[in-house]
C-alpha cells in the first residue's frame, strides 16, 4: 500500500454526494461561528454533534473538522473588520488587520488572511499525512501504563501552556477527573454518586457540560455590557494582494505553517499559542520591527497561516494516539466513541476510510473555504451587521435545543445551565476551562488505564518507572512540573504570560 | 472596595476544598479497594484528597504579602447583574416550563423575555423577532429536523 492507494481511498470516500454536502456544511457553519464573536467552534462542534448521529462515522468527522478549521477562516474577518477576534486565535491578527484595514488595506488583508491560511492547511495535512501512519505504528506498542503516563504527560504540558496559575489549573483537572468518575463504573459496575439520578448513570454527558461551559458561559459573558460594533464599510474591492504582498508575505507564510503544525501537535491552545508565536517570530526577524502593529501584512500573513496549521496538527495525536490535546479535539473523540470507533492507534489502518477520507475532506474543505471566504465576503460582512440583542437569544435556544434533543432529557438540559454558572462563575475568578472538558473526557480512559496497569502489577505503582516508554514520560511530567519552582525557568515562564495577556487586552 | 485577585483566589480554594471533601467522603460509600485492587471508590477518593489538597495550598497561598493584581468590579456595568440574572432565570424557566406549555409557546415566550428586557428592543421588533423566530425554529426542528420536542397541553 502506498501513498497513493490511501488518496484515491480517501477520494472514493469524499466524493459522495452525502459527504461533499457534509463537508460543506461543515466548513460554512465554522466560517459563520468564526465571524460570530461569543459563539466558539468548540460550542458549534457540540451543538451540531447530535445532528450527526444519524449518518456514518466518516461523514460526521468530516463535517465536525470542517467547522474546526473553517471558524480559523472566519475569524480572521471579524478581526480585520471589527477589531473584534471572532475566536481567541485571531486575537493577534487584530494588531495589523484591523490597521490595514483603517488604511483602507482591507482587501489584501482578508486576501492574504485566506490564502495564507489555504497554503497552510495544505501544508499541515501533508504533513498529517507524512507523519501520523508511522507515529500510529509506534504507539501499537504501548499497553495500559504508557496510556496512562502519556495522558498524564499530555494534561500537563496541556496546563503548562495555559496562561493562568498552574496550581488552579491542576485543580480544573482534577475536578474534571472527579465529576468523570459519576455515573456506572466500568470495571465493576457499581453507581457512583448518581444521586439516584437515571440520567447520570451513563456519566456527565460531554455535550450538556460542554454547552454550558462555551456556550451558555460566553453568551452570558457577553450579556453583561453591550458591546459596540462599528463594521469598516469601505469597498472590499481588490482582495486579491498584489505582487509585493506576496513578496512580503511568501516566507512568514512558510514559516507561520511549519511553526504551527509542529505547535500544533502539543496539548493546548495551539493556534492561540502558535498565531502569538508567529507574530513574534516575524517581528524579531523583520527588516524593519518597528512597522508592525501599523499595518503590515506580514504581520496578517504569519499568525494565521499558524493558527490554520495548528488545527491540523492537533489531529495527528487524535488519529495516532486516541488522545485529545483540546477541547475541540476531545469532542471529536467523543464523537468516535458516539460512533463506535475505538480511539488509538489502531484507528487508521481498522477504520483506513476514516482516517483518509477526513484527509481528503480537509483538502477540498480549504479550497472551499477559499472561495466561502473571498467572493462571498460580503455575506459575512451582513452577518456580522446582526445586532447582539437580536441574536444571543437565538444562540441560547440552540443549546437549549440541542442539549434537549441528545437524549430527550430535561435533567441533561438543566446539568447544561448548572455548567453554564459554574463556567461563567469560573472565568470570573481566573480559571481556565479547557483542563476540566479535557478531564471530562479522558478521566475514565485514565481511571480505565490506572487500573488495568495496577492489577498487571499486582499493586505496585512501581510500574510506571519499570516499562522504559512509560518512565520517560513520567520523567518529563515531572521536569514540566518541577521546573515553575526553578527561579529562572519560573521567571521566564512568566514574563512570557504577561507578554500574551497584556497583547490581549 | 477594589478587589485583588487574593480575594477571588480565597473564595474558589473554599469552594474546591468543599467539593473535595465531599467526593472523598462519599466515595467512600462506594468499595475504594487499595492499591493491589482499586475499587470503584478509588479515584473519586484520592482525587477529592487531592483537590482539597490544593485548594488549602491556594488558601494559604491567598495570605501570602505579595503585590496581588487588583481586579476590575466583578459586573463591568451596574445594571450587569440584572441582565445576567434574569438571563439565567430564563433558561431555567425555559427548562421548567417546556413540557407544560409545548416547544412553540415556550420558545415564543422566551424570545420575546430575553429581546425586550435585557437590551430593551422595541415592542415592533421585538414581536416581529419572536413571532418570526420561534414559527423559523418550529419549522426547522419539528418539521423539518423532526426533533421529538414536547408539545405541551395546547398540544403544538
């Protein structure tokens, strides 16, 4: 089997009728929840996830993803014309789009926004392509304690990177580790901490917590002060940037996309980290650094063509490893196993349709986002016209809808609006959400894992540090969290935070 | 009083310390095993440990004599609290009201409470939303989605 037996599979795959419809689908409701400030593709995945149980596992990926990296596209609009980031990833974007855009520049930018990012998604699933088979082979080796201490290894460096405290993050965790151990208990069967509640004996369900947490949360969020748009309004003519444009942005393109794939494979809030990144990358190496954030296109080009190959390194540890390394990338996992699909290593050659043909649809999915994005700019322009008090009510009757229609279960309904107290309650004091979903999510693999490695052990935690991949693993872990202690390291980790939340606001 | 971040930091460490304490507690209803045997009450019980471990490290953290960062009010504006508020109240009424008075009723009555009160639209608009709105997500969600939705005493 060579490579180009995997791409006509794929191809046979993609060009359904049914999965072209879905692909499109998918990549048209990310560019609209990209535009739409306080509507996230995390929310959006989740939303539509129910709406996928009725078609095969690979068409639902299909259009999941195509809202993932499609709300990286539309992002990138609002940010250049608002001033506003239509998702986190676009926030550095804002810096020089939205000058450009006062300097009457806002053709090239959206233009170069959207082929940087076309050239990038390229570049990221060839590089999927290239790297996730042989990675998959290799995790065929591991058995419960490799699981284990990578997942742990993966949650770390996953809190490492987030931008507050790392105690509180840790304890996000492990609060997402203990509401994940509700419901039956897989190994023995017995109820935990149902409360005699029906409805939790199959676990906090990801969709209500994650509903609540992204969805409710932020609409919430932005209930508190009217925010004033003020939409550019001058002729989007010239999109397509002239040849010193290119000149200008040809190298930080490549450089945003090989940065953002590799970026991308870490846990954590890969296009955020790897579009900030980027701009400071740009910026160092720049002939003249003083020019950016007065609308240099530079600027534009770098950051997101990052944030667009970030999405697509974040698949590669989904596709080897069965791991998630954020939430949007957790709810897919949770669509596999909705699905039936047994996440690890085994994925891409037993499910050899799925993987290639999500490939496939990637590809495609960025061309079709090329033309959703620079003739029909218009559109979203109109959209983002949409007053927030006309609009938030809808977004809250989707997730009401949506949590509603999974199992037909007010109780799940209410679990959502209880999320979306704790989750805006939570960002209110600082804390971050991704460590708990991600807990959510992978707490019972883990248990299952922790488990399984101390019965083979007969007991002895011993046999982390006995199996040799497993010891290195846990032997990172612990630099990662030892090394905040260390004056130097800790002061560097630092400054660079304050740098990211100063840049923010 | 402006408040620092050592006050936020207070109140969530006794949050989670309750929380902890409380998984601990109750896990062990459940059989917790030991190492040789972990029951189904193990990780429930040395995860509520750990949290309510590192909830005490944050409280005794939150005295620490540092320049703490001072945080803007909690609500950006006076009235926030209200439109936060009754934004919740309505999802739960939503929540309560929905078997009783069917999907299409209920959905109605929620457009027009969240459009007319939280940023004040005019009775014109607000109608032509809500009207509008909950007859496109009947259409949507019962017609055409066929979502099994419940439709209430008046029975659409």
């Amino acid at each position: 089997m060579d490579i180009f037996t995997h791409i006509a599979l794929g191809a046979q795959v993609l060009f359904t009728p049914l999965n072209l419809f879905f692909c499109f689908v998918g990549v048209l409701m990310g560019t609209l929840v990209g535009v739409l400030p306080g509507l996230g593709p995390t929310a959006a995945i989740a939303l539509l996830l129910p709406n996928t149980f009725h078609v095969s596992p690979v068409t639902a990926i299909i259009m999941l993803a195509g809202i993932y990296y499609g709300a990286m596209y539309g992002g990138s609009t609002t940010s250049i014309l608002v001033n506003i980031p239509g998702e986190a990833a676009s926030v550095i974007t804002c810096l020089d789009g939205y000058k450009m855009a006062l300097n009457g520049r806002a053709g090239p930018a959206l233009g170069i926004a959207a082929f940087g990012s076309f050239i990038a998604g390229t570049v990221s699933i060839i590089g999927l392509m290239l790297v996730a088979p042989p990675l998959a082979k290799f995790a065929l080796a591991f058995g419960p304690p490799e699981y284990f201490s990578l997942m742990l290894l993966g949650i770390i460096i996953l809190i490492y990177l987030a931008s507050g405290s790392i105690l509180k993050a840790l304890m996000m965790f492990v609060f997402g580790l203990l509401l994940s151990t509700i419901g039956m208990d897989a190994i023995s069967g017995t109820q935990r901490l149902t409360f005699g509640l029906l409805e939790l004996s199959d676990g906090v369900g990801l969709i209500p917590a994650i509903m609540g947490l992204f969805g409710v949360a932020e609409v919430i969020a932005n209930v508190e002060e009217e925010i004033k748009r003020t939409v550019i309004s001058t002729k989007l003519k010239n999109l397509l940037p002239n040849l010193q444009d290119w000149r200008d942005s040809f190298w930080p393109i490549l450089r945003g996309s090989v940065l953002g794939f590799f970026i991308g494979i870490l846990p954590g809030p890969a296009p955020v980290i790897s579009a900030f990144s980027s701009y400071a990358i740009e910026k160092k190496i720049s002939k003249h650094p003083e020019k950016f954030g007065t609308g240099v296109i530079e600027g534009v080009a770098g950051p997101e063509a990052a944030n667009n190959a970030a999405t697509g390194g974040a698949f590669i540890p989904l596709f080897t490893l069965g791991i998630p390394v954020n939430s949007v990338i957790a709810i897919l996992l949770g669509a596999f196993m909705i699905h039936g699909i047994q996440p690890g290593p085994m994925i891409i050659t037993k499910h050899a349709d799925l993987f290639w043909g999500t490939v496939m649809s990637m590809y495609l999915g960025n061309a079709m986002l090329l033309v959703l994005n620079l003739p029909l700019i218009g559109l979203w322009v109109q959209v983002l016209k949409v007053p927030y008090p006309i609009l938030f009510p809808f977004i809250l009757l989707f997730c009401l809808i949506g949590v509603y229609s999974l199992n037909y279960s007010l109780v799940e309904v209410a679990l959502m609006i209880g999320f979306g107290i704790f989750g805006y309650l939570a960002r209110k004091f600082q804390f971050e959400m991704a460590p708990l979903v991600l807990a959510i999510v992978i707490g019972p693999m883990m248990e299952n894992n922790l488990r399984l490695s101390l019965v083979i052990s007969q007991g002895s935690p011993m046999i982390f540090l006995e199996h040799p991949i497993s010891a290195v693993f846990i032997f990172i872990t612990l630099i990662l969290l030892i090394s905040p202690f260390v004056p130097w390291i800790g002061r560097r980790r630092q400054k660079l935070q304050e740098k990211v939340e100063r840049e923010k606001v | 009083m402006e408040k620092t971040q050592s006050h936020y930091n207070r109140i969530a460490a006794i949050f989670f310390l309750a929380v902890g304490v409380f998984f601990a507690l109750y896990a062990r209803t459940v059989e917790i095993g030991s190492w040789n045997e972990p029951g189904p009450g193990f990780l429930p019980f040395w995860a509520g440990v750990v949290l309510a471990a590192m909830a005490v490290a944050l409280l005794l953290g939150s005295f620490a004599r540092k320049a703490w960062p001072l945080r803007p009010s909690f609500f950006p504006q006076a009235g926030s609290w209200k439109r936060v508020l009754a934004t919740f109240l309505a999802l739960i009424a939503y929540n309560l009201f929905l078997p009783y008075f069917g999907f299409t009723v209920t959905t109605f009555l929620f457009l027009i409470f969240l459009v007319r009160f939280i940023f004040p639209q005019n009775w014109m608009r607000t109608l032509l939303v809500s009207v509008l709105g909950a007859a496109a997500a009947r259409l949507l969600f019962i017609n055409f989605l066929e979502t099994q939705l419940p439709k209430g005493f008046l029975g659409f």
